[in-house]
C-alpha cells in the first residue's frame, strides 16, 4: 500500500506539520532574539543572551534538578497505584469499575486551581508546604486519571483466558501477572508512565501554590517570565527550548531504540 | 562556724547576683511591639546584627527580581546580616501568611513582604500583620511623603505597611508621529475629540488583566467625578453604583462615556488582555496613544522589542493617580529586627536613587531623585510635561493622587458587565 | 487524597471549612455564593456556558480531524513518529502564549489569513484572531494540543484492526468513505468515546489557554474561579463555581460513559 507522495499528502501533511510546528518556529525566535522590534517580521539581532541570563539564577539551576527528579518519582509512584488498580478495572469490567474510573475521572475535569484551593488547607495544617516529597502526591492527583485508563486499557485487552490457561497450569496470581500480563501490557503501561511524567514536567499550579517557595520546578521557573502581569517571553522561551528540546531527545531515543510505538489500547 | 557559714552564704549570694544580673542584662530583647518604640535605633541594629538574617518576599518581573537580589547582596556585603531575597507571587505569600496565622504558627519563615494595597488589607485584616507603626520607627521614613505613609490606595495603613516605591502609568505615544502637545490629548478633555479624530489608534489595557488598565480607569473616574468624590471617602457600594450611573461630562454617565470611547478605539470591544499585549500592539505600530506603566516601556525597550526612537510619555491632565507599593513584616516575622535595619536601608538614598535606572519606578522617597543620574533622568519612558518630569516639584506642589483600592476593583468588576459585555 | 479537595470544595461553597467543624466551631452555612452564580445578570452562568460551548467545539475539531488523520496513517501504513508529539512536551503557557504570538494583529498566522481574507475581498479590516468574544485564539490553542492526543490515542485501536478486513471491505467494492464508516469506525467506537470525553473534559479544566488566548468576555469560567481566587480573594465564588464545574463534568460523563458500557456490552471479546 506504499504509494509515492501525491499531491494530496503533500498538502494534508504541511498543513499538518505546519499548524504543529509554527508555534515551535516562534519558540526558537523569542529565544534568540537579542533585539527585535515588534514592527518587523523577523528578530534584527540574535544571539545568546536569553540563554546566559535564564541560567544565571540559582533557583532556576535548582529547577532543573527539581523538575527532572519529581518527573520519575511521581511516575514510578503512579505506576505503583495504577498497575494494580489498573488489572482490577481492565479484567473486571463491571459496575464498580465504571464508577470508580467515573469518580477518579472528576478529578481531571476540575480546575486544578480550585484542587489548588481545596488542597492548600491541608498542607498548611500539616506544615506540608515548601516541601519536596509532599509534591509528589500533588503532582500524582493528575496523573492518575489518564494513567489509569492507559493501564487498565492495556490489560482489558488481554485474553481473559490467557489467566485461566495459567492458573491451570499452576502459576498463582503474582507470577499469572509476571509472566502473562506485563509482557502484553508493557507498551500500556509504558505509555500510562510517560503520560505520568510528562504530566509531573508540565504540572504548575500545584507546585506554585504548595512547593512556594523552596521548590521550584521549571514550568513554575517559566510561569514568573509569562504568568501574570509581568511578561518577558524571551527568557522563557530560552527555558523551554532547554526543557523541550530534550525531551524531544529521549521520544526519538525511545522511538529507535526501544521501538515504542504509542500504544495506549483501547483509548 | 555558722557564722562562717553565714559569710560564706552571703558572699556567694553577692558573688553569684553579680554574674546573674550582667547575664540577664545580656539576654537578647526579644523584639515586641511593645518595646519596639523605645529603643534606640543602636540597639534595634544591635539586635538585627545578633539576629544575623533577614529574608524578603517579593514579586515583579525578571527585571525587579535581579534588581531586588542585588538590593540583598549589597544589604548583606553593607551590614554583615544575611539578606536572602525569593521571588514569588503576592498572592501566595499571603496565602501562607494567613494561613500560618489561622494555625497559631508563632515563628514563621518570611521577614519582609513586598505587597501592594489588596493584599496587605488581607493579611492586616487576618492579623497577619506586625502591628507596628513602621513610619514612626524606621529613621529613613521621613522622606516618604505623609500620606503614602499612612494610606496605600487610600486604604489605612495606620504606618504598617511602608512604601519603597511607586509606580506610575503614564500616556504613552508615538514620539516620532505625533508631536507633544499639539497632536496629542494633553488633557482627559481632549480624549474623546482625539479617537474620533484617530479612531483605531487607542487603546487600554482590560482592566481585569493588567494595572496599567485599572489605574487609567481610577484616573478616569477621578478626572470624571472629580477628586473630592473619591478622596479617601469611605466605599460604599449603593452609593458607587449611584455615582457611576450619574451624569458626569458630556451629559453622559462613566459607562456611557467608556461605551462611546470604545467606538474609536483600536478593533472595538477588543481589549488587550495584560499589560503585555498592550505594549506589544503599540510595539508592534498598531495604536499610537495608550496608557502604560513607565516601569514596562523601560523594559521593553531592555528586551529589545519597543524601538526607543518611538517612545514619547507624558501624563494628561488634570493628572494620574498611582501607587506607592511597599513592604510589611508579617506578625511571625523570625528577624524582626533584622527586618527593621533592612526596611531602612531600602530607604536610605543609595539604594532609592537606583529604583528609577534599574526598573523604571519613582523612589517613595522624594529628595533621592536629585541623586539619579540626568542620563537616566533624559530617557524617553519618564513623563516629559511638567511638573512630572520634575519628581520633587511634583511631589511638593502637587497635584499628587492616589487611587481609591475599592472603588476601583468596584470599576473593575462593573467595567465587565456594562463595558465588555455590551 | 483525590477525594480531600473535592470534600474542601463542596463544603466551601457553602461557606464551610473542615478545619473549623473540626475545631469544634459553629459553622455559618451560607447560600450567598449559589445565588450569586445563578443569579442571570451575574457572568457566572453566561461564562459556564461559554465554556461549555467552546470546549465542544474544540473537542468535536480535535476528534475528528484527530480520527481522520489516524485514519490516514493508518491506510498509508505509516507510523507516528514522535516528533509528532512535540506540543505536549511544550509547557501549556509556553504554548498558549507563543499561539497569542502567531495570532495578534502582527502574527504571521493572523498576517497570513487576515491577508487572505481581503485579497478574496471577504472583510475590509483585519478579523481579530485571539482574545476576541468568539473564543477563535481558545480553539486555536486548544485544538493544537488536543488534537496531537487525538491522534495518538486513535492511532493503536486502528492499527490494530486487521488488513484482511479493509482489503475484504475494498474487494466488495467498497469506497473508503464506507471502510471508514463500516469498518474502522464502528470497531474503534469505545475508543472515540472515551477519548472524546477525555479531550472534553481536559479542554474544560485547562486553564492557561484561554486565560491567555480568550477576550475580556465571555470568559472560561475557570479563567473567572482564578481572577476570583488571586484578585479578589473571593473563595466562595470560586468554590460554588468548582461544584458547578464537578457537576458539569459529572453530567457530560454520566452521559459518555453510559454510551460506552453499552458499547462495551454489546461488543464481543
């Protein structure tokens, strides 16, 4: 079915291509933009500057650890949730499942701003702010819904009788999940953490509100350069580029080295 | 031999009560507001050099974050006390306050709270707030001028809370286009002639989403009503929705007269959303007249994106309002006294005469403007009309107003319904 | 812990707080905020409906274009690469506010189409493309990061569906309009279910797009919750138009998720 490129997918893939990357073409300007007057079309001079004055702050430095650190944490501690929790909803698909995915769910649909506001009592009785570890269930609250469903996908699509077959066979239900689940579910799973992850690399709200202020991570770094009323996009466009162009770097590792293709299941 | 004893007794009392009362005399004061006013300032410098740190809260652009750190490491190199600065965000640092407050947390972590008038009202009224009257204590106070002292937006600061500096919106205009004063409205009168005669080269900030909008507006209302109507009066809210639905100039009420102004303006009844958006239309030669912060002309002109051969600024008559912003000592302040040398220095004349080069504000201290350099003094974002471009006359001779905090999130919250939604 | 917020949120809205019942205080409880919502002169249920509006159009242009370029992916037999998913690796206010870049007057989309549109002589003066009252920025944004989900989570289910099928389906002389709406549709239908409330659900929580794509009005109600929160201090506001949030998501999910059990129902496995 492999045809040459006609006039069709020429158009349809730039428009794609073009409607993704455009923003990404203006992230690299503002980053490089020494001077440029609004006025005219393209930057008059660039250069490094963004780069050099983004890094000179402690905080952001620290950022990078914080925001790179929390990432795997709180994806390996979702995981650990959601695995379980995962194999029960998949293979057992009744009522109590759909109420449970429905109940977990209402988290995603609100606000993480009213979370926000909701959680921030809590954690000040508990003398939980500006605290490291305390994040990690913060950062966890967004990430279990998709994470959930990724998980619990994968192994809905699993034969149910492949367990039965084992169990026959004399394996109990540990090594039934061993040796017959994770090898088909892994892809799942997989994806289920790298949705975890990324959610931790991108969750701001709650880090502002609970980590303030020791605990920086780096979209709350960026959140001081275009959040609220002070707006200085070239810094954070800096920032970003050091935050997306790696993680661009470990898709494409992924990508060719351990051939994952993104396979959420079911959806 | 009792009577040795007795000696023996009596010699080790003197001996011991000679010690012990030296001892208690060395014990550090812990500072209350209660002996706060009486000590000297040598003793309350002694006491912020034993207490060796003091830790600043503030918020601002990336600018005032370098600004504000460099501040503390001048602070810490000056003094020998620890200065640590962290950036954040008013709101959360209040946040925390008040919640550290409701918990009973006697020792928090925060000494200094840099806070503008709605959130030092949050935390005043919570008691989160060291109620002391800093205006009377700290030396370098007196050149603030008296009223910003003791009102921050004509809310009552009792001194609590003390300006270091202010900020201030002014018109800003196409400086190679048209020509001050005659192409431009010198005056609130002349706004309206002026869009109908530019439409689509005006515009203002929405002023939900930046300050440069609600503080053109405050100043609107002020030049509308009249000042005496808003002057430090108590807000009432019946009585502000009576005054807005009044007839001002032109026969028409405020709504009506922002209504008519939106008709000329640039792509009606779209408002920039933040300051931001509001610079870069005009950087981007959209519109030609806005108000906007002289403090973010400054830096864009910095980032390279504002080209400063275009930057003209002056303030309309009859005038500008604008706001001193300043810092409070939280009520579980850990370095009181430390927080008290430091409020001091950001006062003191080197640092106030840095403010205008380094961010783009006015000093709230007034004589530290002969200080500024005139290379500083001559660059395109500060007002050119005077008396403004003369901070002292200004300031002594008038006309100097405030914005009133409720009245204008009163306008700001009705600006929605009878502004935006029509 | 997922329940904790959404208990402090409840109480909230009626003026309650755990931490004071549980201090022993005498709870004041309060319908001002529930009146205040629904009172219609309010812009709390103009901005409900606004959002909810917005969100449906965004999510029903994510999923379809999302579904038809899985679609024709997967009959060209090419993989997703992930270059692909770049834009969730961006920051959501990196992205929104580089969108609000492209889209101002001076942007080079709105150049672009703004250019277009006069030269086939449609409009006279330049359309505002971002922060304007019909939400154009919002779905902009909102769609370029919805859309890259779509793909990805309709990709796996497709590709999955054996080739014999579509080659059967094309030898019975079938069009590929009908392979795609006998064959790839009805069997990835759980999939464009749930993804469609995931990507509706995602749309109406998300708050950084439309605070810094959308217009002075209407506003998303959570731009409204957040200005309520951080301005005013307003948390009674702000809780009551959390619970109409949980009770807007709770509907719209009610109403998938019953569509999906009898999908799943009446699939064989």
């Amino acid at each position: 079915m492999r045809e040459g490129l006609a006039i069709w997918d020429i158009i349809i893939l730039s428009i794609v291509v073009i409607y993704l990357f455009l923003p990404m073409v203006v992230l690299f300007e503002y980053a490089f933009a020494e001077i440029w007057y609004a006025y005219r079309l393209f930057p008059s001079r660039i250069g490094l500057k963004w780069f050099t004055w983004v890094l000179r702050h402690y905080d952001t430095r620290m950022a990078f650890i914080y925001s790179y650190t929390l990432a795997p944490l709180t994806m390996v501690a979702t995981l650990a949730l959601c695995i379980p929790a995962g194999y029960v909803l998949g293979t057992r698909r009744g009522k109590l499942s759909l109420i449970t995915e429905n109940l977990v769910n209402m988290n995603m649909a609100l606000p993480v701003i009213v979370i926000g506001i909701g959680l921030l009592p809590f954690y000040v009785h508990l003398g939980l702010l500006n605290n490291y570890w305390a994040l990690v269930p913060a950062h966890m609250i967004g990430a279990i819904p998709y994470t959930l469903r990724c998980v619990a996908a994968a192994f809905a699509q699993v034969p149910r009788d492949l367990e039965e077959i084992a169990r026959v066979l004399g394996a109990n239900r540990l090594q039934a999940i061993r040796k017959v689940y994770i090898p088909l579910t892994w892809r799942g799973i997989l994806a289920g953490g790298i949705f975890a992850f990324s959610w931790s690399l991108n969750e701001f709200i709650l880090t502002l509100l609970l980590g303030f202020p020791g605990v920086k991570t780096l979209p709350v770094a960026i959140y001081e350069y275009v959040g609220g009323y002070y707006l200085t996009p070239q810094p954070a466009a800096a920032l970003s580029l050091l935050i997306v162009l790696p993680s661009i770097a470990i898709a494409l590792f992924l990508e060719k080295y351990v051939q994952v293709s993104l396979g959420l299941g079911g959806g | 031999m009792e009577v040795k004893r007795l000696l023996v007794v009596i010699l080790a009392t003197i001996l011991l009560s000679g010690i012990y009362v030296p001892l208690s005399l060395a014990q550090p004061i812990t500072l209350t507001k209660k002996n706060v006013y009486s000590l000297s300032w040598d003793e309350i410098l002694k006491l912020a050099k034993r207490e060796g740190e003091v830790i600043w809260y503030g918020f601002g652009s990336t600018y005032e974050r370098d600004f504000f750190t460099k501040l503390c490491e001048m602070f810490t190199k000056k003094y020998g006390i620890k200065a640590t600065y962290v950036h954040g965000h008013w709101f959360d640092t209040v946040q925390r306050l008040i919640s550290e407050k409701e918990a009973g947390k006697k020792v928090g972590g925060i000494d200094v709270v840099l806070a503008w008038s709605k959130p030092f009202e949050m935390a005043y009224e919570k008691g989160a707030v060291w109620d002391v009257n800093l205006a009377e204590i700290i030396p370098n106070a007196k050149g603030i001028p008296f009223v910003a002292k003791y009102f921050h937006d004509m809310y009552p600061t009792n001194g609590r809370h003390l300006p270091i500096l202010a900020w201030w919106v002014g018109f800003l205009y196409r400086k190679d286009i048209l020509k001050y004063p005659d192409d431009v409205p010198t005056s609130f009168d002349q706004l309206l002639d002026w869009v109908k005669k530019h439409p689509g080269k005006f515009t203002y900030c929405d002023p939900n989403k930046g300050g440069s909008g609600h503080t053109f507006l405050m100043g609107l209302a002020e030049w509308f009503y009249g000042y005496d109507k808003f002057a430090f009066t108590k807000f009432d809210e019946k009585y502000a929705g009576k005054l807005f639905s009044s007839p001002g100039k032109y026969g028409m009420n405020f709504w009506q007269y922002l209504n008519e102004l939106e008709k000329y303006m640039y792509q009606p009844g779209n408002y920039p959303q933040g300051n931001k958006a509001t610079i870069e239309l005009f950087e981007a030669g959209e519109v030609w007249l806005e108000p906007m912060w002289v403090s973010i002309t400054m830096q864009e002109v910095a980032t390279g994106r504002l080209d400063p051969s275009w930057v003209g600024m002056y303030i309309p008559k009859p005038t500008m309002p604008g706001p001193f912003d300043g810092v409070f000592i939280p009520f579980n302040a850990p370095h009181k006294a430390a927080a008290l040398v430091f409020i001091n220095f950001l006062l003191s004349p080197e640092v106030q005469k840095l403010i205008p080069q380094e961010i783009g504000a006015y000093p709230a201290v007034t004589e530290a403007w002969k200080l500024v350099p005139e290379k500083v003094k001559k660059q395109p974002w500060w007002p050119i009309n005077p008396p403004y471009n003369d901070l002292v006359k200004w300031r002594n001779f008038g006309p100097l107003w405030y914005r009133h905090a409720d009245y204008m999130f009163f306008i700001m919250k009705k600006w929605i319904d009878e502004v935006a939604r029509k | 812990m997922v329940f904790l917020p959404i208990v402090n949120v409840v109480l909230g809205s009626f003026g309650l707080s755990i931490f004071e019942i549980l201090k022993g205080s005498s709870p004041k409880i309060t319908l001002r905020g529930y009146l205040r919502f629904l009172n219609p002169s309010e812009p709390y249920l103009q901005s409900l409906f606004f959002t909810i509006y917005i969100s449906l159009i965004a999510t029903a242009i994510s999923i379809v274009a999302g579904y038809f370029f899985a679609v024709y992916l997967v009959m060209k037999g090419w993989r997703i690469s992930m270059i692909f998913t770049i834009p969730l690796f961006t920051p959501y206010v990196v992205g929104a506010f580089m969108w609000w870049t492209l889209l101002y007057p001076r942007g080079y989309i709105s150049l672009i189409i703004n250019g277009i549109l006069k030269y086939l002589g449609l409009i006279r003066y330049p359309i505002p493309l971002v922060n304007d009252p019909y939400g154009i920025g919002i779905l902009f944004g909102e769609v370029w990061i919805r859309f890259v989900t779509a793909v990805m989570m309709f990709y796996s289910p497709l590709q999955l569906i054996s080739r014999d099928l579509t080659d059967a389906a094309r030898v019975l002389g079938a069009s590929t309009w009908q392979v795609i709406r006998r064959v790839y549709i009805p069997l990835t239908k759980y999939s464009l279910i749930a993804t469609s409330a995931i990507i509706l659900l995602a749309t109406m929580a998300g708050v950084s797009i439309p605070l810094i794509l959308g217009g002075s009005w209407p506003q998303f109600l959570n731009v409204m919750i957040y200005l309520d929160v951080t301005e005013t201090f307003n948390y009674l506001s702000a809780y009551v138009s959390g619970v109409f949030y949980l009770i807007t998501c709770a509907i719209l999910g009610y109403i998938f998720f019953r569509f999906a059990m009898k999908r799943v129902v009446m699939q064989t496995r």
